[in-house]
C-alpha cells in the first residue's frame, strides 16, 4: 500500500529524515515512536505531501498504492489526500475554523470529496462510527461548545467521510486526559478491526504504541533504528536506544 523507499529530507544545516524506508501493507496497524525530533512527525508530513518549509526532499521516493508523492514547498493537490489517506492530528480543535459549525465543515469536505468519489458517507454515518450522539442540533454547534476529547473524535469522523483506505495520527493522545486517551485508544482499535482501515500512529506513549500496534517502528535522529512486531520489541530490544525508552516506562518490559 505505502512504500517509502530510502527518503532523505534535508535543512541546510542537516538531514531531518536519513535514509528512511518503510512499507506498510494494507490492514496493517503500525506506530512509529522516539523522542521528539526524532523525525516522526517529519514523515508523517511527507507521506500527507505537505509543503516542506525550509526543508527538500534530496533522496528517496514515497509511493501510495503505485502513484508516487513528490514533495515540494508548495500546496500540493492530490485527489488521494484525504479521500484514500486521512489524517488526525493531536490538537484537533486547532484544526477547525473556531467561526464554523461541524455541518458546515463537514460540507465543505462533501463538496471536495464528492469531485473524485461518490462513495461518500453522511454525517450520521461517520458519527456512529467513532460512538458519538447524532442529532442536528450537535452539528450546528461551534467546536468551541465542545471539549477537547469530544472534538478529537469528530476529527476523526470527519476524517472518515471519503472511507479512507490508511488513517495517519500524529500524537493524537498527547492532549487527552487518562479517561479520553482510553476511549480514543479503544476507537481506533475499532476502526482498524471492524473497516479495515490500516492504521499508521506516531507516538511518545509506548502504552498506546502498545495497546494499538501490531508492528513497532523506533525512530532516533531521523533514521529508524528498529522495528518488529510490537511484542517482540518491546519484550526484547535489540537495539540501545529502544532498551532505553522502555526503561523510562518499567512496566512495559513484559508485555
């Protein structure tokens, strides 16, 4: 599905990405975790094609289901962003216009979907699917009226509209309290079980890694330094830098 072949993003002074190859297969659920500036995020805005301010691509390719992802510093439009590969962030109240309902949002992206697919689903449809009340009165709020774990999941259910084939998340536990990073932790487990949906989370949280990954990727200065399936890495690094992120969580080192 995604194949990310020797990728190298550079800033003058040094390379973000070094050498980075990654292939995810469809129905997989992958998390990419390392500290920060490991160059997580960094990825996850190349595979989504977002202009690279200060940075260029100097090596490597991506490829998204054989078409391929050129980076540039400018906008680009791609019909297969967002309508095949989704995107959740970690601070989802960010992400939406704070003067615009959730019907309006969700309008805007129908009318731009709806150029390249006809397969959309309705408001109601995406809302039951990450368990939230549906009504026309909750679609005509502001996200304002809602709190922080209520948004981030209508962040998702909007990001569901055009039955995304890979949901990409970046962080998107880091603002929740304990109670909501349970519920949205048991969500995308759900998506990924019950649409199918292959699942790619960057993370700090080895819990989360834990509890929603099937394959784990450790990230370090740009470069990936391991990966495996997640139980084997976390029950036996082989790498130091893995062994010391897992000593910083003792309770993850049994599985």
């Amino acid at each position: 599905m995604l194949d990310i072949s020797n990728l190298t993003i550079s800033s003058p002074s040094r390379d973000i990405l070094d050498d980075v190859s990654l292939r995810v297969a469809s129905g997989e659920s992958i998390a990419i975790v390392g500290e920060s500036g490991s160059g997580k995020t960094t990825l996850i805005k190349s595979i989504l094609a977002l202009p690279l301010t200060s940075l260029r691509q100097t090596a490597g390719r991506i490829q998204f289901e054989g078409q391929t992802i050129q980076l540039t510093n400018k906008r680009q439009e791609l019909p297969f962003i967002g309508i095949d590969i989704a995107w959740i962030t970690q601070n989802a109240k960010a992400s939406f216009n704070e003067k615009r309902t959730i019907w309006a949002h969700y309008q805007d992206l129908y009318k731009t979907y709806s150029k390249y697919s006809s397969d959309l689903r309705t408001l109601e449809e995406c809302f039951s699917l990450v368990d939230l009340p549906y009504s026309k009165e909750i679609t005509r709020k502001y996200p304002f009226e809602f709190s922080g774990g209520q948004m981030q999941r209508i962040g998702i259910a909007l990001a569901l509209v055009a039955k995304p084939k890979l949901l990409l998340a970046d962080e998107p536990t880091s603002a929740l309290d304990a109670l909501n990073k349970k519920i949205l932790v048991h969500l995308l487990k759900k998506l990924h079980k019950n649409e199918g949906i292959t699942l790619v989370i960057v993370t700090h949280d080895m819990s989360v890694a834990k509890d929603i990954s099937e394959r784990l990727v450790v990230m370090k200065d740009g470069k990936i330094v391991e990966t495996g399936k997640t139980f084997e890495v976390l029950s036996h690094p082989k790498e130091a830098y893995t062994r010391k992120l897992l000593a910083a969580i003792p309770r993850l080192r049994t599985v």
